[in-house]
C-alpha cells in the first residue's frame, strides 16, 4: 500500500430549499433581524464606473419563472480589479467596493435586480484579456447545488468576440446564453438577462 | 463516529493532519462531484424541472473564480450568532437550547480564516418565519431563525440556538425533513462557495429523506450528521453539537510565477 494522502473530501452541497431567503436576505423576507443586512446595491456614491442595472429571470424546465431563487454576483471593479488579495493586477483598488451583492427574486414577478457598475476586462493567467463579464451563482429550491454561471455585455461585441471563455463552448449558439443585452430605460443603463435552466436555450453552467 | 475526540479536531476524520502545502493562486482542487447530489434527482421531485441537462463547461480557475468577496467584524452585529437573543422579545425561546460549533477547513485540512458563516433554521416546532411557510405549527415570536458568524484564525466558528424540529412538506404525501440547519459559507473565492445543511445524530427521518438522499456517497451523507459534542456543551445550560464544514483545497504554484508570500 502506498502512503495515505489524507486528503479531507469537500462537505456535500445541499438545496438552499424555499425558505433561503430568511437566512440570507431576511430584510427582504420581510423581517428585520439584522442592524446591518446584505443587498443587492454594490455602489457607493464614490464609486467608480458607469452605473449599470442588471435584471433578471430565472426559468425552469416549462419557461415558468422561478419566484423562490436566490442570485449573487461577484465582479472586478470598473479597472478590472478584484476585491481580493489574490487578484495581483495592477488596476487600481477600491476599498469602499467589495464586487459582491446577493439578490432574491421578487416573490411575484421574479425579477432579480442588482445596481452596480460596469466592471473593467481582467486578464486570465496567460495573460489574454478577457471581456468584462460579472460572475453568477444561482441557488434555489431544486437546485442541488449552486451553478455558477458569467454575464457578458452586448455592447462588448469585439471583446466577447475574442473571450477566451465565450471561445471554450463549442456551439456558438450556445454563446448567446451568456450575453446581457444593453437598453436604456428612464436614461438608467439596464442589462437585462434570462437564465434558462432546462430546453433548447439553456444557460451555459460552468464547473469552476 | 467519536463525539468524544479532542476538541478542535474533526472528530469524524481520526487520521494524521494532512499536508498542507503553501498557500498559491493556482486554482482550486477538481469538484469531485460524485460526492454531490446531481442536479436532476427525481426522488427530490423540485429538482426535476430545476436540474440543468447540458454537461457542465469545466473552466481552468481564473482570477474570476479564485478570488471571492472579503468579509470582516464591520458586517456583523453583536448578537448576530446568537439566535437565542438576536431574536427575543419578551423572553428565550421555546425548545432545547443547543450550540453548535465546528471549524471550516479546506481539504488540505487547513482551517479557513475569517470566513463568513450563515445558518438558517426552523423553530423548535418545525415553523420557518417565512410568509410562504403555511405549517400549523406555531410561530415562536421569540425565534427569528437566522443568524451568522466570521470564522476565527483556525477557522473556527460557533452559535447558539434552539434545536429545530422536523417538519411535513409536498414531495411524497407523508414526506418529512429531519431536523436540520441550513448553512451558507464562502472560503477564499467564490469557487468555494457552498450551501448545505446540518442534521442531528440519531434522527430515525435521516435515512428517508428525499433530500438528504440526494447524496449518492453515504460517507459524504454522514459528514452531513453531527455527532453530540457532549464536552463541549454548558452543563444544565445547553447540549452541543459538532459540526465541521470541508471546502475545496487550494493548489499551489509550484514552480511557475512563485511570488512573494507563496
């Protein structure tokens, strides 16, 4: 027998079920617990960046929108630096902006909104540029284990173009799954998304 | 399982300490995702029309998914892990007083530092204070049934609470969830991120529950259970329980683009 490695093996993934929304955005579960609570705004007034409204959909397998699902989003700064020590780039770091918000549906519609900025493209670890995008994790109900998922920007067709992400799913069709489209809506920038879990257009999960 | 190990050490595991390499940015271990429950799980009906059919896209671990939000005190509040009082209005609580503590480590066995732990729960009668949760059982107006901690340097965390109660719900027409806690934890980057849930040592509901046996490896279920942790309990106060959270390794760079600290 050759020597143990000993390894720990990673705690199994459970549903975050119906009610995930009192523990992790109470406030908005309609109870106040909490002095300070998590949102879904990630500006400050000093932040940097354009302000953007990202808004969305999650729908399962019959197109029906999921009005139990909660999002959060993690992204790289408006000079494409993440809030992290790991991130050794050289854009400029903002305290004040951590990149993270969390967000739940709206009980009836089942819109998921997050007010937020633009962030700056990174690059990956050979050093490509990659097209600015904001990462999604989606946990609910039925979903055994959160899928992670990237929002790319339809105004960024040169760089989505080139992305070395977007370039790794082989069905170019499928690419579109991932692309926010840009509007203007009472001179606010909003991006709107559909995360499709089932069917011909489903969302493209990655395993990160 | 060994309630009775030393403190601070995984009582479930009684093994060496395993190596823990230096800490890199190389990324973090493969998702063995046969320790997972799969996305489509008919048994767990809500999964059905929720499960994604197309394979995953596996993606090299890019500065997107090894970083992930930093946390400190300044999001907390002071009773914010003590679900006893951060809830209480004109006294404790109804049901059996627990703390349950564990460490978060990653699978080198390194404990994961100042990492944000949540937990949600229902109240000792098994009612969630969720305006979708319909269950005759009563609302406790003393129990909020949230709360959440930052790890320690070891990675350390615990609260205190009421042990929740099993509850009815619409899978099979006499399904019912052991008594669990729901738990949130983040690690270092977001690839870490995991949701699972806590169960209770000798609950007979463990073995028939729909979700619980989502889980297609049984030791992996059992890391789910915690055992009793009667050392650490408050004598004629409170039992406690234990419960230690894995999440995924971080490789290191060995001999590529080593820099400072690495």
């Amino acid at each position: 027998m050759p020597q143990p490695l000993n390894y720990l093996k990673e705690t199994a993934s459970q549903t975050a079920g119906p009610y995930v929304h009192i523990g992790l955005i109470p406030a908005m579960a309609g109870f106040d617990i909490f002095e300070k609570n998590f949102s879904n705004v990630l500006v400050t007034p000093n932040t940097k960046g354009e302000r953007i409204t990202l808004e969305g959909r999650v729908l399962d397998g019959t197109g029906t929108h999921l009005r139990d699902v909660l999002l959060e989003i993690w992204q790289a700064n408006a000079a494409g630096r993440y809030n992290h020590p790991a991130d050794r780039s050289s854009g400029a770091l903002e305290e004040e902006f951590r990149g993270w918000g969390r967000a739940g549906s709206d009980f009836e519609s089942g819109f998921v909104t997050f007010e937020t900025i633009k962030p700056g493209a990174v690059a990956d670890k050979a050093g490509r540029r990659c097209a600015p995008h904001i990462n999604l994790w989606i946990v609910a109900r039925g979903i055994n284990i959160g899928l992670n998922t990237r929002l790319y920007f339809s105004d960024e067709e040169a760089a989505n173009a080139a992305d070395p992400v977007l370039n790794l799913i082989e069905q170019p069709v499928r690419r579109k799954t991932l692309i926010a489209t840009r509007s203007e809506r009472g001179g606010k920038v909003v991006y709107s998304f559909t995360i499709n879990l089932q069917g011909p257009e489903e969302t493209v999960f990655f395993d990160v | 399982m060994n309630a009775q190990a030393p403190a601070l050490r995984d009582p479930r595991l009684n093994r060496p300490e395993p190596l823990a390499p230096p800490l890199g940015d190389g990324g973090f271990f493969q998702r063995d995702r046969s320790i997972h429950p799969p996305a489509h799980a008919p048994g767990y009906k809500s999964s059905v029309l929720r499960s994604p059919r197309q394979s995953l896209l596996s993606l090299e671990g890019s500065v997107s998914e090894i970083t992930g939000p930093v946390f400190g005190e300044n999001d907390l509040g002071p009773l914010d892990n003590d679900l006893i009082r951060n809830y209480a209005k004109d006294g404790d609580p109804v049901g059996e007083r627990i703390i349950v503590h564990g460490r978060v480590l990653d699978e080198t066995g390194r404990g994961v530092p100042n990492t944000l732990v949540e937990f949600w729960q229902a109240n000792a009668g098994g009612r969630y204070r969720h305006k979708k949760d319909t269950y005759l059982a009563p609302i406790d107006p003393n129990f909020g049934g949230c709360g959440r901690a930052l790890t320690d340097d070891t990675g350390y965390y615990y609260f205190r609470t009421v042990k929740p109660g099993p509850y009815p719900w619409r899978n099979y027409v006499n399904s019912w969830r052991p008594a669990h806690i729901h738990f949130s934890v983040f690690g270092s980057g977001f690839a870490q991120r995991l949701i699972t849930q806590m169960y209770f040592e000798g609950d007979p509901l463990i073995p028939i529950c729909p979700i619980l046996t989502t889980i297609p490896d049984k030791d992996a279920l059992d890391r789910l259970v915690a055992p009793l942790d009667l050392n650490a309990s408050a004598p004629f106060d409170s039992l406690a329980y234990r419960f230690d959270i894995v999440l995924r390794g971080q490789r290191s760079t060995y001999f590529e683009n080593r820099t400072a600290g690495n």
